[in-house]
C-alpha cells in the first residue's frame, strides 16, 4: 500500500533541538516518523547530523526496511541530482503488543506509525500465569500465521498493571491478578522465539503519546500520564525520556487516599484512589443499579452515550475524583502535557470537561487546563496500542540494536 502523502518541505521543519540523539539512527528513524516523506537534506536539518552520517544511517535503516524510499512524494525535478524522499514502509515491519488486563488479554498487530493491523480480544479462562502464557502464545501463533508471510515482525511489547520490573522483564506485584514475581518477558521469549520487553500501562502508552500522540511535540519537553483502569498508575517523561525509577517502582499513585471513599482495597486499607475508581467497583455499581446487563466498562460508556442519566452520573463522580489526583500531579510535576486515559475520559466531553474543571479547582500550579490536559490519543484502542508502544520505543531509541534492546536482562 502506498500512501499519498505531499514531502515534508524544509520550511515546515521545526527549529532544530538544542540536544542531539544519543542514537543517531533512532534520530533519524524518529525524523522520518515525525516528518516523512521527508529528503535527506531535511533529516540531516532536523537531526542535526551531518549529510555524511545521515547517507549511513539511512543505508542501514533501507538495508534493514525499516525505511522506504518514497519517488512517487517527490516534487518536480529541478536541475541537479533528483532527491527522493524517504517514508516509513506502509505495508513493512510490525511489532506484537500484549496487553493483560484483570478481566481478558489484547494481543494486537501494529505497523511502524503504531496504527494497529488486527487485534484480538479474548476473556481470561484461567488468571495463573502458566494459563495466561500459553493462551497469549496460542493467539500470536494465530496473528503470525496470518500476516507473517507478508510482515517481518520484529519483537513483542507486553504491557500490564501493577508493578512491572521492565529492565529484567519481570511483574513484580500485580494484586488484581495475584502475581508476584513473575518473568513475563522471558516466558513469552521462549513460548513465541521473539524478543521481548515489558513495561507497565502508564509507561507503555506514555512512550506511545512520545512517540505518535496527538501533542507528541510538546509531550517530548516534559508529560505526565495517568492510567484508570481496574489499576491506577502514572508515569513522568522529562526530554522524551520516561522515568523508571531504581525499582522500576516510580508512578505507585494506587494508594493515594480519597476522602469520603468507604471501599475496601486490596492493600487492607479503605479509600483508596484504586478502590474509589476501578472498573471493577464502578461496573458492579452499574450492574446494581441496572444500567448495564454485562459487567464491562465499555457497556457503562455506551449506556452514557446512549442517554442514560445514572451512566453519566457515575462516570461524572469517577471523572471528578480522577481530576482531583490529576490536579495533584499537575502541581506536583508542572508538566507541558498532563494525559488521562480513562474510558469516559476518551469517549465523553462530558467526562473531559468534568476531569478538566476539577482540576482548574484544585490545582494551585495556575496552568491553562484546556492546553495541557488531553485525554488518550487512542480512544476504544488504549489496550491495543499500550504493549505495541513498549516494542516501538525500543525500536526508535535504537533501531539498529533493538533486538539486544528488546530481550529482557
């Protein structure tokens, strides 16, 4: 499939960075990305690379399709060598994303510009690990018999809640499930023979708003993402770089107290931020009250599309307890972007404005909130997009080793 795209001239360029890549291919690689189709002449402008080293990378990114030469965008021929634009390869590479949530898995099939291939969408059978591993192999199988022919693949991101070690590949604790210790990257590196890396949701779709958000630029100067789901968790991303902490522990937000919050969480105490906002305890209200007659997010989301008052008025209470935690992160971090990716959040201006003016109200940091407060640039697809984002950063960050990069330690 070739894609009809005008080449990105020098003149919508944005200035140059004050910093160069540590990676001079994955600077190259992101250039193209950002601006593709896009002549070397431009790559070496915006990278700030020279022309020299530029002409290298680029021969390996071709040599290795991870870059296409795009003659159909050029403009028209003038005197001199022609230039011929370089583009990502529409029907080229794919990487595997995996995502565990508390109720199914989502194992998804995204191209180079995270734009998803095929996903499938399965409920749990059983939740120990060993179970989850090989319905998760089992569904990849699947996904690579039917596009593998055509679509080099190149890793696997697994993206889940709690806390994620992702150096080491590793679910240290996830209550919900009840997994502790487990090696999630090396078992799925010897159930599928792919490289493998894990990462946690916020971090996971924090790299994917980096990468090819819909503010990405000003969310590469400093971004806070904030992640409800059945797990509450945060991740800060300073220069494009996301923070993992020594632990891999940083963004533990679960346990933030909400006042007024009489439910029971899983760590012993009660009023919990988790407890307050999960899907979990949301849902099981809704099916009391008889909004909704399946016990998933998505029903409650729908019914508050469709009209019903009581579905708004609990996504509104839940979007107004999100927004006092966000306000606090906007204080705490004085980030140039604050995501929020909650299911009314993404789908309901009506939970977005709610969100936005309890934060307006609570934060002291005097930021505009209509500008810095957005919500997921992948509504109805956050699953599917969060594990594929841990394999794409590893590959923009260094696409000539991201193999060495994906395994786990």
């Amino acid at each position: 499939m070739i894609e009809d795209r005008r080449t990105t001239r020098r003149g919508d360029l944005p200035p140059a960075g004050a910093r160069r890549s540590r990676d001079s291919a994955g600077a190259v690689l992101r250039a193209v990305l950002d601006h593709g189709p896009i002549a070397r002449s431009s790559v070496a402008r915006v990278t700030r690379l020279s022309a020299a080293s530029v002409t290298g990378v680029v021969g390996s990114l071709l040599e290795r399709g991870l870059v296409r030469e795009a003659p159909e965008a050029a403009g028209k021929p003038g005197i001199g060598r022609p230039h011929v634009p370089l583009d990502l390869p529409a029907d080229g590479p794919a990487v595997i994303g995996v995502h565990i949530a508390v109720p199914r898995i989502t194992v998804s099939l995204l191209d180079l510009r995270g734009r998803i291939i095929t996903q499938v969408r399965e409920p749990h059978g059983r939740t120990d690990p060993a179970s989850v591993v090989t319905a998760v192999a089992a569904r990849i199988a699947a996904i690579r018999r039917t596009h593998g022919a055509r679509r080099r693949i190149l890793g696997l991101g697994v993206a889940t809640g709690g806390w994620v070690d992702s150096p080491h590949g590793t679910i240290v604790e996830h209550p919900a499930l009840g997994w502790r210790d487990v090696p999630i990257a090396a078992a799925l590196a010897e159930a599928t023979g792919l490289p493998v890396r894990a990462d946690n949701n916020s971090r996971a779709l924090l790299r994917g708003e980096l990468l090819f958000g819909e503010v990405a630029g000003r969310a590469r100067e400093s971004a806070v993402h904030l992640f409800v789901g059945n797990v509450v968790d945060v991740a800060f991303a300073t220069g494009g770089d996301v923070h993992q902490g020594p632990r891999s522990a940083s963004g533990a937000v679960a346990h933030l107290p909400v006042e007024g919050c009489r439910e029971a969480c899983a760590c012993g105490r009660v009023g919990c931020l988790q407890a307050a906002v999960s899907e979990r305890v949301l849902v099981r209200r809704a099916m009391a009250a008889g909004l909704i007659d399946r016990p998933e997010i998505a029903a409650l989301v729908a019914a508050a599309e469709g009209g019903s008052a009581g579905a708004v008025a609990l996504l509104r209470e839940r979007a107004r307890l999100v927004g006092r935690a966000a306000a606090l992160l906007l204080d705490l971090f004085d980030p140039e972007v604050l995501v929020v990716a909650e299911a009314g959040v993404n789908q309901l201006p009506d939970s977005l404005a709610t969100v936005r003016a309890e934060i307006a109200a609570w934060s002291s940091a005097g930021a505009e909130v209509e500008r810095v407060v957005h919500p997921s640039s992948f509504p109805g697809t956050v699953l599917a997009v969060a594990g594929g984002a841990v394999a794409l950063d590893q590959i923009y960050a260094s696409p000539l080793e991201f193999q060495v990069r994906l395994h786990a330690s």
